[in-house]
C-alpha cells in the first residue's frame, strides 16, 4: 500500500525514481509525485490519478537536472485523493519534502501543535505533519554530517503508528534519508548508487543487491559515506544483505496484455519451483527454510493458519489437507479477527501464516499475537526481505517471483503448493503416515505443475464464456470440501476485477438462504469433486446442481476430464484433468482466474489495477 522510491547517484534522478514508481504503481494508484534536489532548490510535481497524469505533467514542465530525489504512489487513507494530498509534501519553507506509507495514529495531537505553533498545514494528510516536523528538527540541528538522519531520528520517536518515511533536504543534494516501523522499506546497493523503496522491484533494474531494514530504523544513503543504518536512538545498527534471486525482466508484462496474464500463465514454473529442491525421490520432505525442530513440531497439538483474501483462501485449503494428513485440529482464522478474540495459544500451537508480500498488516500483527503468547509462527511467503520471515519461528518461501497484478493468481498457487509440503512434512515428522503413503503423494504434487499447464492450454471456451458473462449482474460459485474455498477464490476474483456481484457458498448452504438468489439465467459456477475418490461428494454435488438448475440458473460446472454424469444437468463444462482431490485446487481455482479476467477485461476494467484496491496491504 503506496510505493515509495528514494534515489542518489550519478543517474538523472528524475528517471530512476519514475521508472521505479512505475514498478511500484500496484501498490496505489490514486495519485503520484515526486521531489527532486536541483541546484535550485527542490523540484516538485505530484498528480491526483494514476501515475500517467504525472508523466505528461513533467513531460510538460520537465523539473531541472538532479542526482537525488524521492517519488510516492498513493493509496489514500487520510484525505482524498487529490493532488494536495499527494505526496511528496512540503515542510512550511519548501526545505523539505518527505514521502510516506502508513498511518502516523497520533497525527490529530501533532497537528494541533504546529498548528498552535503557527504552521499552517495545506492538506488533510497525517503526512504532512511529519514533514513540518522533520523541518523543524533539522532547524535545531547544528550543521554537520547526518543532520537530516538525526532529525528524521527526533521525529520518528515522536510518531505512533506504522510507517515509512523517506525525505531530501534542499540543502543535502546528496543524500535521501528513509526510516521505517510496521511498514516495509528496503534498500538497494549499487554501483556508486543507492536506492530506497518499498520493494525491490523499484530498483531491479539497476541492482539486485538489497538490504532488509528492521523495525524502528532509520538509513542515510549518500552519494559519499554509502548506506548508513541506527535505530531510531541512534545506535548503529545492522541490516541483513541479500541477492534479489529474479532480475527486472520478471517484473515486465513480457507481451502479455496484462500482469495477471501473464501471472496466470507462469503457475507451473512457479509452482514447480515452489516444490523444487524441496520433495527428494525417496519421498522425504526438505523444507531447509524451516527453524523449528522436529521435536517442536511433534509436539503441536493445534494449528491456527492465519491470512486475509485469497490467502486466507489457500489456508482453507490447506485445512483439508493438514487434518486428513496428520490429524491435529487446525483451524482457518481470518488474520485481522485473530488476535481480537483472544484465542487459545500455546508453546504446543504451530501458528502457520501465509502472505505473498510479507507485509500485510493483519496478519503481521496476527503473527506478533500469537508469538507474544509463546506460540510458534511457520510463515509461507513469497517476499524475501519482508517482514513476516523475519519475525516468524520458520519460514517456507513460495517461490513465485514477483506478483505485480493487484490480484493475486501465482502467489496463491504457490502458496497451495507450500501448504501441501507443510501438511505432508508435519505427517512425517509426527510419524502419521508411512514413507510410501508420503511418496506416493510426492509423486502427485510433483505432476501437478504439468496438470497446470494442461489447464492453460484448454482456457479458449472459459474466455470466450467471460466475454459472455461480461454484462451478468450477479455471478455464484459453489463448492463442497476443498471446491468450497476454491468457490470463494473464484467469486473473490471476479468480485475485485470485474466489480460483479460475486458469492460462494458451500453446496450444502445454499438450500438454508442463498438459493434465494437463484433468478432466471443467474449464471452458478460449480466446481465438481472427482467421482473417483470420495465418490459420495460428487453425487451431493450432482444433487446442488440439479437443485439450483430447477431455479432456472444458467450452469457453468467445472468438472475432472471423464465425469459425464455432470453433462445432462450442465449449461456450460469446463474441464480439467484429473487430479487426486486433495490437491484438485491447483487445478480447479486456474479456469476461474481466467474467467473473472475475460469478464473484467471485457468490461473495459483495469485488470492490473482494479479500483480501490493496492497490492500489499499495510494498514490495518
Ligand atoms: C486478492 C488478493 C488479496 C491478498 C490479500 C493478502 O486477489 O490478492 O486478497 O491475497 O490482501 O495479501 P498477502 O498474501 O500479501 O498477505
């Protein structure tokens, strides 16, 4: 949420820190600016709407040469988004500008003090205040190196809330300064060049060289002393070095119209990658990434999967497949209710937390809930250097790479995939299942990225059906067992691309309410159990559909390649191959991605960057 890019070196830095807001615009888009250092003083430009507005702004009125500057693309939380509230903002004299993601929670005091003090503020920002702040302690400074650190040390310890900040100093042309709590902010390490941002995808391009900031951190880049990090007292403190293991090319469209195309399309690499390495050929499950001890882990006894949106998707997923697996109770918690219900935790509960950015605040303070009550934390995520890994027990990285459409397609099919490997290593470690039972499902998983790509290849008619679909007011998904949370996965898509009326029931729900909404021609997705298997499912399924046809609903069934009992009763078959039905969800969620993003397509949506929303959601 909002995307920040801080720049100083020998690059115009107007280009760098453009581009790199390019990279970051999923992460907001209702306004963009920057502030560069010019030999004249700093050099402003910020736009309401997307960051196009602000590219034919400075292609109007292009700002002076610059080696230093900062850039923002918003996703509001305070104020409008209008080009006041945009960022960057400036302190009262224009000496400062400063960016920020977050929220500053004691924003109301702090204006009212500068206000009292005689600052007049311009917008409705909380953001703004810091800037006026930051000012006022640089004012106070004496002169010297790291005057900017120091003030922007003094006001963070004055803020609540979470943030990033990153500022320039009219008077520091060679030096960019960012500070961070609840709220992501890395740093990149060039070639006589630094860069700040919010993720690595801003600097790609020119590095893959990172630092992971910590909590209550602030870092100085400057053209001469390099990359200096404290703590918000001042002390030195350390940041973890990394290698950005993907290059910019992952993050570019490469072709596809969209992000999500293209997303959608590499799920059997990603999905193989995420089982790479990881399944050897005697059916033992590596999971290297994973701190805990076999001995804490045979001793869980519960387990929570926290996540929010299609995350929390994965998890319910991942539900079926632990329970049946190893046979301790585990429970799916929404992220942002978790903690407020005060939930029974102990040493012996394995809280497992899955996010694709590694930032989401739900589930970051899930996470610190349930460590703070001495449970242990197993996060699944996509992002290294985020701040989930670093504040888990253990981590298990989905290896997707970098996600950049809002909707999130690679990253929940890796995230199914790590689910699977965390249910079958916790079978194996717990000594509930044989070798060959957890080989024999090895060898399945290790099928399934092909499986994948069968699905792809058939996508045509499911296109076609969505250009159908794109004027239906109300679109319903059904699902039993783990064709439930693919059902809400598919309605959620549809929800957030196509701005549709969406829902997903559970088959068996739907004659205790929903069906009621069942009108002439209400288009129902139903995603059919394998007959083969738990047979049982499949003909309670056969009998929904038939329930909800008699209702006069126009049947869309997604069903495994042989099942022709579900023919006579189906509108429409979208059929996928054959998969053991535990993991049938690698499969089955790929055409209802595709689906809601021909209908959002064909609506004329922004597929990547669907309203309202952003990628990484940092607030609470
Ligand atoms: C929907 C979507 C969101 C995210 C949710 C959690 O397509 O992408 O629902 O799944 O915001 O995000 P992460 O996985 O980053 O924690």
């Amino acid at each position: 949420m909002c995307g920040i890019v801080g720049y100083v070196g020998p690059q115009q830095a107007l280009d760098v820190v453009v581009e790199g807001l390019r990279r970051l615009e999923y992460r907001g888009y209702d306004s963009a600016g920057v502030a560069l250092v010019t030999a004249d003083g700093l050099a402003t430009d910020k736009r309401a709407g997307k960051l196009a507005n602000l590219d034919k702004a400075l292609a109007e009125n292009p700002p002076p040469p610059a080696t230093s500057g900062i850039g923002h693309t918003r996703w509001a939380t305070h104020g409008a988004p209008n080009d006041v509230n945009a960022h960057p903002h400036l302190s009262r004299g224009g000496e400062v500008a400063l960016v920020h993601n977050g929220i500053i929670e004691n924003f109301a005091e702090l204006r009212d003090e500068l206000e009292r003090s005689g600052t007049e503020l311009v917008s409705e920002t909380d953001t703004e205040v810091a800037a006026h702040l930051l000012q006022r302690a640089y004012d106070a400074l004496p002169a010297g190196q790291g005057r900017l650190a120091e003030a922007m040390r003094e006001v963070c310890r004055r803020l609540e809330g979470a943030f990033t900040l990153v500022a320039v100093h009219r008077d520091e042309p060679d030096t960019v300064v960012g500070a961070r709590r609840n709220s992501p902010l890395v740093a990149g390490v060039g070639t006589a060049e630094f860069f700040l941002a919010s993720d690595v995808a801003a600097f790609i391009a020119h590095t893959r060289e990172a630092l992971e900031l910590g909590e209550d951190q602030v870092v100085e880049i400057d053209r001469e002393r390099g990359i200096t990090v404290t703590g918000f007292d001042g002390r030195p403190a350390q940041a973890r070095e990394y290698h950005v293991d993907w290059d910019a090319s992952a993050a570019e469209k490469g072709g596809y119209a969209w992000f999500m195309l293209k997303e959608i399309a590499e799920q059997p690499a990603a999905v193989a990658d995420t089982l790479r390495g990881r399944l050897t050929d005697g059916g033992e499950i590596v999971l290297d990434e994973v701190r805990l001890s076999d001995e804490d882990l045979r001793d869980v006894d519960k387990i929570f999967v926290i996540a929010c949106g299609t995350a929390y998707h994965a998890g319910l997923v991942a539900k079926y497949a632990i329970e049946h697996w190893t046979r301790i109770p585990c429970e799916v918690e929404l992220a942002s209710e978790f903690r407020y219900r005060a939930p029974v935790l102990t040493r012996s509960t394995l809280v497992v937390a899955i996010s694709q950015s590694g930032e989401t605040m739900d589930t970051l303070q899930a996470i610190r809930h349930a460590r703070g009550q001495r449970a242990r934390v197993l996060s699944i995520c996509n992002t290294n250097g985020s701040t989930m890994p670093r504040e888990s027990d253990a981590v298990l990285y989905t290896r997707a790479g970098p996600e950049i459409a809002v909707a999130s397609t690679k990253g929940y099919l890796t995230q199914l995939a790590a689910c699977y490997l965390v249910g079958l290593y916790l079978a194996r470690v717990r000594g509930v299942m044989y070798g060959d039972e957890v080989s024999a499902i090895v060898e399945q998983l290790r099928r399934t990225p092909r499986l994948i790509e069968r699905t792809l290849a058939r996508m045509d008619a499911v296109r076609a059906l969505g250009r159908d679909l794109a004027t239906a007011p109300t679109v319903l998904f059904l699902g039993r067992h783990v064709g439930y949370p693919v059902a809400l996965e598919g309605a959620l898509k549809l929800k957030e691309l196509a701005y549709i009326h969406a829902e997903g029931f559970a088959g068996g729900e739907l004659k205790h309410g929903p069906i009621a909404l069942i009108d002439d021609g209400t288009p129902v997705v139903v995603v059919v159990p394998s007959p083969r298997g738990r047979n049982v499912l499949h003909g309670k399924v056969v009998s929904n559909i038939q329930e909800v046809r008699a209702r006069g609903a126009r049947m869309i069934v997604v069903a495994e390649d042989g099942d022709t009992a579900v023919e006579p009763y189906a509108d429409e078959v979208i059929r996928v191959p054959q998969v053991p039905t535990l993991l049938a969800p690698l499969v089955t969620s790929v055409p209802l991605q595709v689906l809601a993003c021909a209908i959002a397509d064909a609506r004329g949506n922004d597929v990547d960057q669907p309203r309202n929303l952003a990628k990484s959601v940092t607030v609470e």
